[in-house]
C-alpha cells in the first residue's frame, strides 16, 4: 500500500479533512484530555493493565470515527524520516472485498519526473530505486462506497502535498554461492534485492554483515546476463581463511578451468542464477595459485594448534615463509632440508651426548654427519600468534665443529652444571641441515 502524508501550512495534519475534524469536535477534545490524565494516572501508580486497556478503548473510539466504519479503520505510525502518517486500513480481512477504496487525484508532476512516459513507470522507478515521491496536488477525493475520506481542490486555498512511499523489498533470503563441480562454495549467505531500474535488478547481501564478503549480482532479465562482484570486507582482510577462500575463487575463475557459478535459494533448494560464462572482479595474478599453497598451509598450522594468525598489511617476510614452511613440515612429521652454509649454535649439558659428539668427530673431525635432539622451550612470535617451540630434531650432513680441539679443553674445564657452547660449521658445499620442531600455542 502507498502510504501517504498530507502537509497544511506545512505542519504534518492526521490523512484528510474527514479525520481532522475529529480532532476539532469540542467533545473529542475534552475525553481526549480526560483519558490522557487518567492514563497519566494508571502509569504513575504502576497500573499497567489498566493503562493498556485505557489505550485500546481510545484507540477503539477512534477506528469508531472513521467514515467508512466499520469496514476501515486508521492506522498511524511514523516514516523513516520521523514524519507522522495516518492510512485508511481494511478493519478485517477481506473489508477491502466488500467495500473496496476508490479515488482520483490530479497532480503536478516535477519537472524531474516528467521524462517518464506514464504514472506507473514512475512508481516502478520509485519501487525500485526504494524513493519515495513527493508532488503538490491539485485535486483529491477519496471514498468508500457513498462515505467521502478527503476532498480536496486548489480553490481551498490550501497547499496540499502527497508523498507517495513505495514497499519497501521482501527481506533477503538465505542463498548458497557455489561453483558446479568444484569444491569451493559460500554456504550461508543472505541475498537481498537492493535496486530495480528498468531490466536491471540489483541484489546484494548489504544487509547480511556477519558475511566476511561483499557479494552483488546485477541481472539484466531482458539480455539474460549477470555481473557478479566479491570483495572481502575490511574486518576480514587479515584472515587467514577469509582471504584464501577468496583467493580460491580467483584461481577458479581463471578462463582455461572455470565452472560454472551458482546461487542457490536454500529454502527450496533450488538455482535461481546459473553462470556460464562470468567474469571476476580482479586482475590476474601469476602468484595466485603460489599463495592459495601458503595459505593453505597457514590454514592447516592454525587448525592443528587451534590458533588464528592476523596477515600482515605488506609483503611477506623471507623468514616468515620459511618458518612457515617448517612448521607446517613438522606437523606432518617430516625434516626441512636446506643447504647448510653459515653456522649452527647450541648448548649441551649431558656428558654422555658430550662424549658422544666427540667420538663422532674424532673419526672424520674435518666432515661429519651429526644427529641432535635439543630442547628448547623458545617463544616464536608469528602473524600476531604467540607460539613455543619446545624441542628441535637436527640432522647436519657434511659439517665439522668450530676449533674442536680448543672446545675439549673448554669441556675439561667447565663446572659440573654448566652448559657446553658448540658451534658447527659446513665443512664443504654440500652440506645439509635438515630441522623438525615440536611447536606448541601459549
């Protein structure tokens, strides 16, 4: 129903002269401040029930009023602008049947809407563009059966003025965004209409904020295409799975493997939208399919230890994916192996693993291969996660120590408790270190 407003020196008056005159009858006056002060009374004494019950007889009287009782009734409320309304509303189901609401109106249309070819293009645009429309009238008249509701003409030498406020859309629906015969999809997303203007129909999920993306459709129903949009929002930018599930769809859509797009009215579970041939709004990226890897190991590192890491605003850092890299290696229970060529620092305490190392580097003290398991109990700060290493297996290939001989006599002469500082250096250009942590979450 169109809702209208009716502006008299502009004050916002109760719809149509038959209902203010309501408002002038002496009598009407004089109850209505009677039952204001006796409703006054039962609230400030707690009588709820009986402030209620005073509400729904004044309420009851006014309906009683109406010109075309008993078969309509008012209803009032405010706009979302906070301007008052009062519409003439069937009494009970089917009134509108048995004594249908008839008028005419002439208005003068504003020189912004005089491009429309008719009333009723007009009130399409204003549905679909949500815009309420405002024109000055000429002449109006109102009525249900021989019961006139307003009458209206120039010659009142009044300014009347109706605002027309089209429905607003149905609610979004809850819908699955998918690709056919991929795994990738949006369960749960709610789809709205956001705008209508001419074959075009804009849908979003604008309304649907705990949604990590930004979804839009723009379906043309006469050249039967669709435009579809996908952004992350600005909260979900630093997620993990947020930003990999988006970089998925990207990778997706890449034109040597696209599948199909669909959205899916979950409440029937049926495709209202199915794309063959559809476009996404980022350029091509030769890394993409490089960090969909990262990140999917990012993804399983914070699942395994019940962490969720905040990505940084820049490029990534070498050692970052590095350690990413190892960490997500051990988990699996498998060794790193990198090209060893700077230096290996550790402390021993055990005069067995001492004696041991030793022995080992007697053999072939200028290239050997060394086995160490060492605790470590060290914090590692990663994607604004905090994490514990708590010990590191190294297998070193092709390495020898650091002035072993000066590191005997430093062993003879340490306390019984004191830790032994080591060093190992590669002993040529093949040599390896290949290192699993045990990692834990603080």
């Amino acid at each position: 129903m169109l809702k209208k407003m009716l502006k008299i020196k502009n004050s916002v008056v109760q719809n149509g002269l038959g209902n203010l005159a309501i408002f002038k009858s002496p009598n009407v006056t004089v109850n209505q401040v009677q039952a204001l002060d006796q409703l006054r009374s039962y609230t400030s004494s707690g009588e709820i029930n009986q402030a209620a019950d005073l509400i729904r007889q004044m309420k009851d009287f006014v309906d009683s009023q109406h010109p075309a009782a008993p078969y309509y009734k008012y209803e009032f409320g405010l706009t979302s602008e906070g301007e008052q309304y009062v519409s003439h509303v069937p009494a009970f189901p089917g009134a509108e049947k048995l004594r249908p609401l008839k008028g005419n109106v002439r208005l003068v249309i504003p020189e912004e809407y005089k491009h429309f070819k008719n009333m009723r293009e007009l009130i399409n645009y204003s549905y679909g563009m949500q815009q309420p429309l405002e024109m000055d009238v000429k002449s109006l008249k109102t009525w249900v059966g021989e019961d006139i509701l307003e009458e209206f003409t120039e010659e009142d030498n009044k300014k009347l003025r109706i605002k027309m406020i089209p429905n607003k859309f149905p609610p979004p629906s809850p819908m699955k965004i998918y690709l056919k015969d991929n795994s990738w999809s949006l369960d749960y997303i709610e789809i709205g209409v956001k705008q209508i203007n001419g074959s075009k129909i804009l849908m979003d999920n604008s309304q649907n904020v705990s949604c990590p993306f930004s979804i839009s459709f723009e379906i043309d129903v006469e050249r039967l295409s669709a435009n579809f949009n996908i952004l992350i929002r600005d909260e979900s930018l630093n997620s993990v799975k947020q930003v990999l599930k988006f970089k998925e769809l990207v990778e997706a859509g890449k034109p040597k493997k696209k599948p199909k797009l669909a959205l899916k009215l979950l409440k029937d579970d049926t495709d209202v939208l199915v794309a063959d041939n559809w476009k996404f709004n980022e350029k091509d990226n030769e890394n993409t399919e490089e960090f969909i890897v990262y990140l999917r190991k990012l993804s399983q590192i914070e699942e395994n230890l019940n962490i969720n890491f905040c990505l940084p605003e820049r490029p990534l850092e070498n050692w970052e994916v590095l350690n990413t890299e190892l960490i997500y290696l051990s988990m699996k229970g498998e060794f790193q192996r990198q090209p060893f060529t700077t230096k290996f620092e550790f402390y021993i305490d055990s005069d067995k693993d001492i004696e041991r190392l030793f022995s080992v580097a007697s053999v072939n003290s200028a290239c050997f291969n060394v086995n160490l398991e060492l605790s470590r109990n060290e914090n590692l700060e990663m994607f604004g996660a905090d994490l514990m290493i708590k010990r590191q297996h190294v297998y070193l290939e092709g390495i020898q120590l650091e002035n072993l001989s000066k590191l005997r006599k430093k062993n003879e002469l340490r306390e019984k408790d004191e830790s032994l500082r080591v060093i190992i250096l590669p002993s040529r250009a093949g040599s390896y270190i290949s290192t699993k942590l045990e990692v834990v979450s603080n």
